[in-house]
C-alpha cells in the first residue's frame, strides 16, 4: 500500500492519508496524498495562513505601493522583510511595514476611526506614493470593520490615490493558498482594465507568478529584452499598481508560479482571450524550452536561439563541474507547492541529483499529480508535514541536502544536515542560466563545506580521543607539521600523518579533517569569496545587499601529495597593533575610573538646577497622563454625555441659587469674602 503511516503519527492516524510513497507500477491518480484540507488536530503543522499568502506572497511585493495592515502589529511585523525580493527602486517594499497597530480598546471599540487615521498618516509620511493595498487580518474580520467605507471616504478626501482592498483573514482558508485566490480574483474584479499601459514593442506578455526572489525577475527582464519582447505587467514581482491594471493589453501571459497566480491567468483568458502559456525557468534545460516557446509563439524562434546560444556557451562549462561532482547526491524538496514539481527534473536533469523526498505546505491535488508523476521510484511525498515526521523522514533516507525554508531548515541544522534556503535562496537568484549555476553552487558548498563535515563529529567519540589526547599513542603516530616556508605575509603548513590521511592545520594547531573532499584524488582546496549577485544585476542591490558574500568552493589537482595538504594562509597584522591598542583601553579605563566622582561633584554644585529638571519632567509626565486618561475617557460609550449632562445640570442649579435673587447674591457674595479671609 503506498499510502504510509509513519510511527510518529500513530497517535494521529489520519494522517496516514497525506503521506505517499511511490512504488512500480502504481497508478498514482488512485493513491494522491490528501492535500489543501484543514490540517488534522494534534498535527504541528507549517503552513502560513490566508492573510499571510495575499500579502506576502503577492501584494507586498508591489514596488510603488504602500501596504496597510489593519490589524494588530504583529501581524504586520510576521509579513515584513522576511523574503528577499529586490526592487530597481530602492527596495522600497523591503523598508517599511504599515499596520493600522489595533488595541483592545479598537478591538472593542471598533478600529475604523484608527484605520481612516492610518492611512492619512502613511499618504502624508510618502507623499510621492499614491497606490495602497489595505488588509484585513483576523481581529478586524472578527469584529466586522468596514474598510472599503473607510478605503472609500479616504480616496474622496484625499482624492489622487487608488487604494485596493483585500478581505482575507488568516482565518479565511487552510492555509496561505486561499489568500492567493483571493487576491487574484478581487483584482481581476476590481482593477484590470482601468489603466491602459504604453506599448512600446509589437510582442507583448504577462509575466505571472514571479516574485524577484533575490532578482529572478532581473534575470528574465534580460532574456525578453534581448528577444525584444515587452513586459506588460509583473504579476508581481519588480511589479507596479498602475501596470497590472493594465494586464488586460498583453498579448500572452507566461506563468512561473502556477499555485499562486493561475487564477488571475485563467480569468484573463476567460475575460479577455489572451492565452496562458506555463513555463518552467528554473533548471537549465527547463529555461531553454521556455524560451522556445515563447519565441515559437510570437515566431521570433531565430532570437530565442540566439539568446539561448550566448547564455548556454556562458554558463555550461560550470554547470559540467558542479554536475560531475553533485551526481548521485540525495536531495529533499520541502517547500510551498509548484516548485516541488519545477526543481525535481531540473535537479535530476542538470545535476543528476536523485530527489528522494518531497513536502508541500499548500499544494492542491494537481500539484502533486504533476510531482509525483515527475518523480522516481521510491521518493516520499508528504502533504503538510510537520516536525516530526521531517525528523522520521530523515532518519529513514539521510539525505546528502535538503530544500526548504527557514523554519524547517533550523530543524534540518540541528541533524548536522546540509540546507538550503528554498523559499529566500541563499545566494539568488536561481532563475533563468546564471540562476541554475548558483543554486548548483550553492548545493555544492552546503554539501562540501568543512563546517558542516565538522559538525558531524562527535568529540566525545572514545577513538578520537585515544588517538588525540591519549599518552599510550606513540609520538611518531601522531600528526606531524612542517613548515616548508618562511615568507612574511604567507604561510604554507604540510600536514602528514602515518595512515596517510590529509589535515588541515593552521601552524601548530589542529584545525579539521579533510575528509569531506569527494575524492581521495583531490589534492588541494581554495576559499574563494563570491558576490551575492551576478555582475549584471548588481545594479539593482543596494550596498548592503553587494556586501553579503558566500563562499564557494574549487579543487586543484595541482596541489601536494597524496599524503599531504597544502593550507594557504593570511597572516594577521593584530600583534603589531597590540601595542595602540593598550595605550587606547588605559585612557579608556582612566575615564571610566574616575567617572562616579565627577558625577557626584557636578551633582553636588547644582542640585537646585537638577532638582528643577526633575520637577519640569514630572510635571511632564503628569500633564501627559491626565490627557491619556481623559483621552481613555472619552473613547468610552455615553459616558461624555453623561458628564456634558451633569455639568449643565449644575450650572442651572448654581444659576437659580445664586443668581436670580439679590439675597442670594448677596449671599454668595459673603461666603466669597469669607473663604478668602480664611485662605489669607
């Protein structure tokens, strides 16, 4: 039966239908994973909710928009900054998070006076933006704000803004799937059609599920700009507000992402004929035939293959190398839901990598139709996994890497296990030629790399510490190190040891085992620092995003011996600086020293100026508060009116008393003179 019940889920059995194991011979329409349902109680589940699959999926990667939240900050805090998609305009979507920042008095209350004040404030705040999405979140749903009335009195006063609604709670769906739908659909509805973009190219195209991870976007700009095909509207990412509501003008609408943004794809076909052609631009060989199709579709094929030649004799030749070294390797896939299906050929493919596990958050029966049936013999699908049954899974298979996002990945480094970020990247992008060699790279460098060989060993392991430590060991057993140089700036260590095994050393002390290198052939290895971007998209990052490095590694066969390694190294000018250094900490700690009595003289010379800073501050704080609390006390239902109602009451009162008669003026007069006798 492929249907499988892993012993961590015993407790929970109806789990046993969201996990698949694929065997000969199966007809896989029969035994598809249940998927897109509301997960089972008692499962720890990794999905995202409705609210965050509108907004930070799509919406908030618009460029020029302003994103408004309503609802607690925490949920505006949970979408902000947490996928890297770049912009060409400053990565203005990237900087700022808005949140109408709902307490209980407007959960109470009512938050549509908070809301209205929010979004004059965020207009005021970004004069040059004029475009607005507004969220509802879980509390506001709950409650029953009205934010298209309060999106409405807002673009009346303010007058040349265009504000978007998405009402798509958290609670709205089963996971983050539902709010792509729902913002596709509200859009399509509401805004395409009401804006008529410049055509500047007679080949025009939507470009639809994109989302600029790390400039994926960049990339396939380049390839249509060469093909000389225009980019109507980004669906959405480097997108504008104003160009998508011009997607009903392209003459094609090529989609990427066909979970997040096939519905708004299917609606424009429906409502305005443009076809809908799904590519797949990750993986080498999968962005070659994408690039055919389109240049078949508007009979550009010559250009198509011109693009394709340069990029191909570019990239090809590294490709080879991180194929010939990553072939056989295993791979898990733990990501949202299409790129299960995007990345299984392109890394079994390009790399000849063996994908032995795949897991989807909110991918639909289709997804795992076209997964499974991409996949090989054996390989373990699972539908909304959570962390126990990723501990099992891994247990089982061991893989040599795993992709998936952040929050399993913490769970995946704790095995000691390889990561890659699949939902971010590490060093993007890894769409298009250049994006296949860098993901390539970047499975390369978390496989090989001797930090995570280094965290594998277990020091306390008896064996290693007999050879290392242990007085019985014969000296001419132990690692023997050589200095074959003497140059100043550079220092060459040789390692040797009796069972010709390489280490690496740093001068005299023992640095880490060798033995992660693919082969015992290898005879050297270099550290190289590598940009996070490629050179043509490095205008595009800020000097912030220029500055992150990773590091790749590349193997030398003209390097030592079999039995040595050679370890280069920069020496440190720290010792010459020692001395500056010394002379800076003693002034330092001269200051320090002496600082408390400095504070009690001055102290002691001018208490009554102190005292009066004390006194303004408190007064201050006093001030501050009444007006919190009469703030506080107006916010609460009938109770002005009812102070408005006794304050009057008590003016007809004191006027008919004192001040209708003349003995009671008179009177009032006297107890006038005598409380001020008695006060002075």
């Amino acid at each position: 039966m492929p249907l499988k019940l892993l012993k961590c889920d015993e407790t929970i059995p109806e789990r046993e239908k969201h996990v698949y194991i694929k065997e000969k011979g199966e007809d896989t329409t029969q035994f598809l994973p249940l998927s897109n349902i509301e997960t089972i109680p008692g499962s720890l589940s990794e999905r995202g909710c409705s609210y965050c699959g509108a907004k930070l999926v799509i919406g908030g990667v618009l460029k020029d928009t302003i994103q408004m939240i309503h609802g607690p900050i925490g949920c505006a805090y949970d979408t902000w900054h947490t996928k890297r998609y770049p912009s060409d305009n400053g990565h203005f979507q990237l900087k700022y998070v808005w949140s109408s920042d709902m307490k209980e008095q407007h959960v109470v209350f009512g938050g549509e006076k908070q809301l209205a004040k929010s979004i004059r404030e965020a207009f005021k705040e970004f004069p040059d933006i004029k475009r607005m999405i507004v969220y509802t979140t879980c509390a506001t749903a709950l409650i029953g704000d009205d934010i298209r009335a309060v999106v409405k009195s807002a673009q009346q006063e303010l007058g040349d803004v265009d504000i978007f609604c998405v009402e798509c709670p958290g609670f709205a769906g089963v996971s983050q799937s539902k709010g792509h739908h729902v913002l596709n659909i509200a859009w399509i509805n509401e805004k395409v059609g009401t804006f008529e973009p410049e055509i500047t190219s007679p080949y025009t195209i939507n470009v639809i599920g994109d989302y600029n991870i790390q400039g994926d976007t960049f990339v396939l700009e380049k390839y249509m700009e060469k093909m000389g095909v225009q980019i109507i509207a980004h669906f959405t990412g480097n997108g504008t507000y104003d160009a998508l509501r011009g997607m009903h003008r392209a003459q094609l609408n090529v989609t990427n992402c066909a979970r997040s943004a096939g519905y708004i794809a299917n609606e424009l076909k429906k409502r305005y004929g443009i076809p809908r052609m799904d590519v797949d631009t990750w993986g080498f060989d999968y962005c070659q035939e994408a690039l055919r199709k389109i240049g078949a579709f508007f009979g550009i094929e010559d250009r198509a293959e011109a693009v394709i030649a340069e990029e191909v004799a570019k990239y090809q030749d590294r490709m080879n190398w991180y194929k010939e070294r990553l072939k056989g390797k295993k791979v898990c896939i733990w990501t949202g839901g299409p790129r299960l299906w995007h990345w299984t050929k392109a890394l079994e493919d390009d790399l000849g990598m063996q994908v032995v596990s795949m897991s989807s958050k909110f991918g639909h029966q289709e997804d795992f139709e076209k997964v499974i049936a991409r996949g090989q013999e054996g390989t373990i699908y699972i539908d909304d996994g959570n962390e126990l049954e990723f501990f099992e899974v891994l247990e089982m298979i061991r893989p040599d890497v795993v992709l998936t996002g952040p929050r399993v990945g913490a769970l995946v480094k704790k095995l000691h296990l390889p990561y890659i970020n699949g939902h971010g990247y590490h060093n993007g992008p890894y769409m298009g030629f250049e994006g296949a060699v860098n993901m390539a790279r970047d499975l390369y460098n978390a496989i090989y790399s001797p930090l995570m060989n280094l965290a594998g060993i277990d020091i306390r392991d008896d064996e290693t510490k007999k050879f290392l430590f242990s007085e019985d060991v014969k000296a001419e057993e132990r690692p023997v190190v050589e200095k074959t140089s003497n140059i100043s700036t550079i220092d060459q260590v040789v390692v040797e040891t009796p069972a010709h095994q390489s280490l690496c050393v740093d001068r005299n002390n023992l640095v880490a085992n060798s033995s992660f290198l693919p082969t015992h052939e290898v005879k050297g290895w270099n550290l190289e620092l590598r940009t996070l971007v490629s050179e043509e998209n490095r205008r595009f990052m800020d000097s912030e995003v220029q500055s992150a490095k990773s590091v790749d590694m590349t193997f030398d066969d003209a390097g030592a011996s079999d039995e040595t390694l050679i370890l280069e190294t920069q020496t440190s000018p720290t010792k010459l600086q020692l001395s500056q250094w010394q002379l800076v900490s003693r002034k330092v700690w001269g200051i320090l020293k002496q600082l408390p009595q400095y504070i009690a003289k001055f102290s002691s010379q001018n208490q009554p100026l102190i005292l009066g800073i004390i006194l303004m501050i408190a007064v201050l704080i006093t001030v501050k508060l009444v007006i919190a609390l009469l703030n506080a006390i107006n916010e609460i239902p009938l109770l002005p009116f009812v102070f408005e109602l006794v304050g009057i009451s008590y003016v007809g009162w004191f006027i008919s008393r004192y001040l209708l008669k003349a003995s009671a003026r008179q009177e009032l007069v006297n107890r006038i003179h005598s409380l001020q006798k008695e006060i002075v």
